[in-house]
C-alpha cells in the first residue's frame, strides 16, 4: 500500500488531490494550517490528518511523522501548498518577499528533503510532483506578479535539478503548471476576464490539475517534466 503526502490539503487543488488518492487505494497524509480544524476531511485508517504551516520545519517534521509511523512509508508528495497575490512589481515589499518565500521555497525544501529521506531508505523509489505556474516561463501584461513568479521559476528549476539527482534511485520529480483554476483564490475575479488568459478561453477546474497530479505519481517513465494545464497559455501569443 503506497502513501501520499498532500500539502495545503484542505481545500481547491489539494484537496481535490486528497480525494483522488484515497480513491485510488493510496494512504494519504494531509496537511494545512487547519486542516482538521476545518472538517474538509475527517480523519481514518486511511487518511491522517497534520495541522500547522509548511513554512516551519516542525510541520514537516510531523508530516513525515505521521507517515512514517501510521503508514509506514512515503512514496509520493504533492508539494500543493503555496501562495500568491499579485501587486506592481515596485509595490511588493520585502516581507512580501519573505512570506512567498518561505511558504513557496522554505515549506517544498522541508518536507521535499525528509520525503526523500525516506525514499531512499526504503530503496523503491517514489515519485514528487511540484505546482509551479504556466505565468513563471510565459507572463501576461497587466497580470503582475513578478515576484511570486521568483518562486515559481524556482520551482520548476529544482524540479528538472532533483529529477537528474535521484533518477538512478528511481526517485521522480515532476511538475505541473497551471494556468487560471476555479478555486477559492479566484472567487472574487469576474469569471468573463478570466476566461481570457488563455487561448481555450476557459477556466480549468481544479479535476483538470488533479488528473494531471495523478498522472505524474503514477507515470514510472516520466521525470523532470513540467506539465502545462492551461488550455495552450503557454505556447504562445493570443
């Protein structure tokens, strides 16, 4: 039986990713700040439950605690939880910085570092699938954020760096690139705008980026792949 750490895990694409695992047959360890404040999840033999930010290194620590000794192994990670806002590139402050980075960077460092730890213990390889953003590599004007895209960008190199580091201990590390989500930091967006930054002129659904998620757990050829699910955002003008 294969578990799954999901991180920001309480709701949109988290928890979109939660559900899926378990109906898949995966053990799932989920976390949030809140997660089981929040009654997105009640927690089960199959399905435990780790509140606390992923900014902080105790959090990922418990994290793979709970993994390690309710279900004995890590074998995926879905590095979910992150932030972003958007503000004119010479508005953002330096604490902006700071919090984007610790969430974005510090809390993937953590728990990445433990996770494969662990995999590598185990000796039967495991899979890691970052959320980066289709705006890191192919920025729209008037869409201005600079600086989360630091964190982005930054994502999706270490993505391509860890999966050439750990391909030979069978280890794979994956990333998938949204473009605009129907999720709850979009609710106060007019959807008729939203629509127009892609091509398709659609807004993806969080199963859209869940099944791309998925895939990539589950895709034993596939690593170093930053999978874009954006309806062709990123390819070119429109």
């Amino acid at each position: 039986m294969k578990t799954a750490i999901v991180t920001g895990g309480s709701q949109g694409i988290g928890a979109g990713v939660v559900k899926a695992f378990l109906d898949r047959g995966y053990n799932v360890v989920a976390n949030s700040r809140n997660i089981a404040k929040s009654r997105a999840f009640e927690a089960s033999e199959k399905l435990a439950l780790v509140d606390g930010s992923i900014a902080e290194a105790a959090t990922a620590a418990k994290i793979a605690g709970a993994a390690k000794s309710k279900f004995g192994s890590i074998d995926a990670l879905v590095n979910n939880a992150g932030i972003y806002f958007t503000k004119h590139f010479i508005d953002y402050t330096v604490d902006d910085l700071r919090s984007l980075v610790s969430v974005n960077i510090e809390g993937f460092l953590f728990i990445s570092q433990l996770a494969i730890k662990q995999m590598l213990a185990q000796k039967t390889g495991g899979s890691i699938v970052n959320i980066t953003a289709t705006l890191a590599d192919h920025p729209i004007a008037g869409i201005n954020s600079a600086v989360p895209m630091i964190t982005k960008g930054g994502l999706a190199a270490v993505t391509r760096s860890l999966a050439m580091e750990y391909a030979k201990q069978g280890i794979r590390v994956n990333a998938v690139a949204p473009g605009v989500v129907d999720t709850p930091l979009h609710e106060d967006h007019p959807k008729d705008f939203l629509k127009t930054l892609q091509p398709m002129g659609q807004i993806s659904h969080v199963e859209d980026i869940v099944d791309a998620i998925v895939y990539l757990t589950e895709a034993g050829q596939v690593t170093g792949e930053v999978l874009h699910v954006d309806g062709g955002a990123h390819v070119g003008k429109w």
